[in-house]
C-alpha cells in the first residue's frame, strides 16, 4: 500500500456504467447523473460500572445510490420491476491513479423514488440500494461473473476486503 500524498488519486468525473444482473444478465441501466457509494458505522456507547465509557463499532450500513439521466417509459416502468427484489451489482466508478475502479455488489435491495421535474434539467430517476452483508466476504469470478464491459478479467475467485461489495482495480493498458 501506498498512501500519501498523490494527485493521481483525485477523480472529478465518475464511469457513468451501473448495471444490475437480473433473469441471468447483466442490464445497464443507463446514463447516469451521479453515483453514491455511502459505508456508515454507527458508534455505540457503553458505560462500564465505574462509570467511565468508551465508544465501540455499532451498526454497518451500505448504500449505493445511483441517479439515472434517462427518464423514457422503459426506465419509468423499470421502477415498479425493481421492487421486492435483490439484485447484484456493477458500479464503474472511473479512472483512479491509471486503473479502472470498479465495485461489485452481491446483493443490492433497490429501493426505487422518482422524482420527475417539468421543466426540470434533467428530470431524474433515483435508485436507492442497500447492500446487504453476505456471510464472508464477497466474491467474485471476473470472466463470469461481471458484465462483458466490465475491465476487471480472470478465471479465479477474487474475494474482497469485507462482507457487503469488492472493489476491483484494473491497470490501463
């Protein structure tokens, strides 16, 4: 690892690529205004008998929120389709330190809203997801388990760093 200083690593635009995998295959749901990847851990307080206290790790919550440009019939009526369900995820989020970043989800629950503004620039619909936690830590296998756009490539199983996404890192080349 290499942290520091490093202006390769700030992104001012995102991959504008979410899909969501459903009957079998991988559907872009496509343009998309702006993307959200939101990791919260909620501190909890506990007060021992001395009276003294200490804050520990409390719940873990994973969002993904994903507000799409294109507001046609198709993408209206797909609001109601997503409801009730789970689905993977992709989410490229671009171009970082010459790498293509991408995050995948194994079980998002969509919760849709639609926000249609007229006149509005442009009317928009929101996809808000939460990740839920699997049992170990997600994995996948990139050649069969990703979309076919997807950067990330290979054979075997690549397990990310915690039980809700993975984060794969594919160098430019």
């Amino acid at each position: 690892m290499s942290l520091g200083k490093n202006i390769k690593r700030v992104r001012l635009n995102g991959g504008n690529n979410f899909q969501i995998k459903t009957g079998g295959s991988w559907v872009n749901l496509g343009h998309i205004l702006k993307g959200q990847i939101e990791d919260q851990t909620d501190s909890q307080e506990v007060t021992f008998a001395d009276g003294s206290t200490v804050d520990l790790d409390g719940k873990r919550k994973v969002k993904l929120t994903c507000t799409l440009a294109q507001t046609s019939k198709e993408e209206i009526e797909l609001v109601d389709d997503l409801r009730n369900s789970t689905y993977e995820g992709y989410f490229y989020n671009g171009i970082i330190d010459g790498k293509h970043q991408e995050f995948y989800f194994k079980e998002l629950d969509i919760i849709p809203k639609m926000n249609l503004e007229v006149p509005g620039s442009p009317m928009q619909l929101v996809l808000e997801m939460s990740a839920a936690p699997q049992g170990t830590n997600v994995s996948v296998v990139p050649d069969s388990g990703l979309p076919n756009d997807a950067f990330a490539a290979g054979a075997g199983a690549v397990t990310g760093k915690n039980q809700y996404y993975l984060i794969l890192e594919t160098a430019i080349s």
